[in-house]
C-alpha cells in the first residue's frame, strides 16, 4: 500500500526511435522480473477502482496487480484469463491512456499511473512461456452447433466461450488466415503476428474449425449456415472505408488505409502481393499524406516511415488535443518524424493522370457542435499546396451492407448500415441469428469486440438452451397425449 508515493513509475524499455524504425518488431520490450513485480506494487489498491469500472471486459485489475506484486503469477494470469480471452494482446494494443491508465487514482493524484497494459501483457507473456495456457477442453460434448461469421476479436471471443460450453463451433472468415484486423490491420511494430497466431492456433487445438478463404453469399449460402447450427453470430466488423469524397478523378496513388496496412501485413507475413512488389501500395521514396487522427492513421504514418518513405505528413483538422487517437501513438510517431499538419484540412486533389498535389486550407476551432466537439471551421486566405506521391486516407471506417452481401433482406440495419439487435439478447432480426463487435456499434476497440463477443456467447448460449427445453416439452408432451 502507498508504494507509489516511494517507487516512481517505470515503462518498459523502448527502443530508440532511430532503432525502430529500421524494422516492424515490436518497440516495447518485456518488463524485467523485479521490474515488473515493483511496478505492480505501486497499486494502491483503492477502495474504487477506477481503472476496473473504465475497462470495458471490468477486468480484476487490482488483484491481478496484487498477485504479480507478491510473484504469484500463475494466479494473476488465471484472474486475468477470467474476464479477457486474449489479455496479452489488449496489454499490447489497447489505448490504456484513455481507459485504464487514464483512469487511475493515483494517476489522478499527481503521481503517475501504475504501467496497467505493460504488466497484463507481462503476466500473459510469461504464461505462455511456462505453457500455463492450455487448449479449450469442455466438461462434456454438446449436440448443437454454433457458427460464427467473421474472426476478429468478437468472433474470435465469442468461439471460445462456447466452446468451453461443450458446443461444435465453426468460424467462416473470407480472409486466408484467422484473427481479422489482428493479423491484418495491426501492424507489427504493435502487435507481432505470431502473439495472434498462437491464439488461434490453441483455439484449432481447441476443436473450433475454421473455415477460410470463405465469402458469404458467393463461396457459400447464408441460409445454408444457417441451416448447419442451431444458432449462427455475425461478427464481421466493418471494413468500407470512408471516403473524403476528393478523388473525383480516380487516382490510382489515392487508397483506402485497410488496403495499406493489409498489404504491408502481408508482406510481413511473407505472402506475394502484387501490390507491394509493383510499388503502388509501398511508400518507399515517396511523400506520403495521410490524413485522419485516429489510430489508424497512427498506423498508416508508422508504417510508411518503416518502409522508407522520403517525407510523412498526417493532417487532421482538428488540434493535438482533440485527436481520437492514442496519444501514446500520436507521441511515437512524432518520434519517429512523422510531420503532423495539425488544424489542416485536404480541399483538393490535384494531377494529371496521378495525384501529384493536395490543397489544403487552415482551421480554426469554433463553438461545440452535437457531439460536444469544438467545431472545425476554415480560415480564410490559407489555401496551400502540399506535394503527393500517394494519399492514404484514415478516415474511418463503415458497415458493408450485409442484407445484399448475404442474399437475405430479412436482417435489418440501423440508418447507419450496422446490424438492428435486440440488446436484452444481441439477437437479430431474424430468429436464432445473432451480432456482437463494430458491426452492431460501429468501428471500436478490439477491447469492445471482445466484450461483445463474451456477451453474446452467453446469449446463444442461453437461446439454445430454451429451444433444447422447449423441444424436450413438445416431444414429452406428443408422448404424454
């Protein structure tokens, strides 16, 4: 108790921004022993815990820091597995600076907050090491069957939780390898693939098949998943990129930043991508814009840095402050010389043949808008013009309209495309059809999607279990009669 008034506060070691930008390995290193077990100490172990009440899973934070501080980690790792099916990969990932961390007491108080993620993924780190993690093996065998549409975090959670309930479970995912925008979307300087790998890996081991390469609608009906499991879950996430409506003329240097970031993925993971090797989706020598603030942009700089790019630029049209983003993120890559165009908004894509120009304007920050958001305005007089080789744009992402994609107008969307559910149950509109993670909330954390997905494997859970009752009522009553 009070040992944060004692021990400063102490981050991992991080590579030196010169070092890290000459590969895509991860910049954090892992804590020290004695390291890590001082750091969990300085907890204060608060009568409220509000790092526990801004977590989205609720995880047991203050009595997986206790147990870490007292080199019980065997016990932290089984408290943290307990609310959070991947906590080494939300250690790694999540934005703790405005979650956890951000809420912390002591941070409250002056002190600076207890180092939350990097001990979480410490904690996990080591489990896996000692083979503290285990595959999934149920108590007893259920008849039923679940499929999961989508294997990203939601998907991913929901398919272990109930498979720990004893159901067969099938994931249906159209890329060529699980885990959605974990192995795609996360470049590896936060989150290397192999820590995803070995998730989905132990949940193969688990019994849970994955179908791949699997397009619903094309490669395979709705209705005949639907026909194969007593309950079905869609956890596609939301991949239409939204568009600044710019690109009037089509340039082919003006991409979408999920094209990006799943190129340089793949090239990562060591697949041939044409377009990579052709140069049209690799920054190497050009002046790359990316414009948003969000974490994806955060990416989308990093990376191009990584690849060797001649200048980097990030506008957003709002200030520092107001960015969405990690501003963990925004400083490493301010680091790592990234040149942040702040209160800047793109009017204008100019060339001939390619995009050779953007114009850009100044902003200014007006009254609040409905969101509570100082309202960007442009300054007259400040149009200017910034060279281009190739202008990712970050700006968010969007549903896909899925009633089309899977042959079925049944399933109803709100007016902003996601999935309608009924939020007692997470069900659709259609019978035993469920939706959990950014498809029914919009573009979010991984954090979020996993939550999504533990809550929605209790309700199909649930939905099972009365249509098994009901069944076993109608067959012993038709006995009965």
């Amino acid at each position: 108790m009070l040992k944060f008034t004692s021990i400063n506060q102490e981050n991992p070691k991080k590579t030196s921004s010169k070092e890290r930008i000459k590969s895509f390995k991860e910049i954090y290193s892992k804590y020290e022993n004695n390291i890590a077990k001082e750091q969990a100490s300085r907890c204060s172990q608060c009568g409220i815990p509000f790092c526990q009440v801004h977590c989205p899973l609720h995880n047991h934070i203050p009595d997986w820091l206790k147990l870490a501080a007292e080199e019980r980690l065997e016990e932290a790792f089984q408290i943290s597995s307990l609310t959070n099916n991947m906590p080494e990969i939300c250690g790694r990932i999540c934005p703790q600076d405005r979650l956890c961390e951000g809420n912390c007491v002591i941070e409250q108080s002056g002190h600076g907050t207890v180092t939350i993620g990097s001990i979480e993924k410490y904690i996990n780190d080591t489990a896996w090491e000692k083979g503290w993690i285990k595959p999934v093996i149920p108590s007893a065998e259920k008849k039923q069957s679940v499929g999961i549409i989508g294997s990203g975090p939601a998907g991913l959670a929901a398919a272990e939780e109930l498979r720990k309930n004893g159901y067969k479970v099938t994931i249906y995912d159209r890329y060529d390898r699980p885990g959605g925008l974990l192995i795609y979307g996360i470049p590896n300087f936060k989150l290397e693939k192999e820590i995803v790998e070995r998730r989905t890996n132990r949940l193969k081991e688990s019994g849970i098949n994955f179908e791949l390469n699997c397009n619903i609608g094309s490669d395979i009906l709705f209705d005949d998943i639907r026909s194969k499991h007593s309950a079905v879950l869609i956890a596609t996430g939301v991949y239409k990129s939204r568009e600044i409506n710019l690109n009037k003329l089509n340039f082919n240097n003006v991409v979408p930043a999920l094209d990006y970031l799943i190129t340089s993925n793949k090239f990562g993971l060591n697949d041939k991508v044409d377009d990579f090797s052709n140069g049209r989706l690799n920054a190497n020598g050009k002046n790359i814009i990316v414009i948003g603030g969000g974490d994806t942009a955060m990416d989308c700089v990093r990376t191009a840095i990584r690849q060797g790019a001649n200048s980097v630029k990030c506008l957003y049209r709002r200030d520092k402050t107001n960015m969405p983003g990690s501003q963990r993120e925004v400083e490493n890559a301010i680091e790592e010389g990234v040149d942040f165009k702040w209160l800047t908004l793109p009017t204008a894509y100019l060339g001939n043949g390619s995009l050779k120009n953007i114009t850009t304007v100044l902003m200014q920050l007006g009254e609040p808008d409905e969101s509570g958001r100082r309202r960007p305005e442009p300054k007259e007089g400040t149009e200017q013009k910034l060279d281009a080789d190739l202008v990712i744009e970050a700006l968010g992402f969007e549903p896909e309209n899925l009633p089309k994609l899977f042959d079925d107008e049944n399933l109803k969307v709100t007016r902003w495309g996601t999935l309608k559910i009924n939020y007692k149950n997470m069900m659709t509109s259609i019978d035993g059809v469920f939706a959990a993670g950014d498809i029914v909330r919009g573009a979010s954390l991984v954090v979020w999607g996993i939550k999504d997905g533990r809550d929605a494997a209790k309700n199909i859970h649930d939905f099972i279990e009365n249509n098994s009752k009901t069944e076993t009522n109608n067959y012993q009553r038709a006995i009965n009669e």
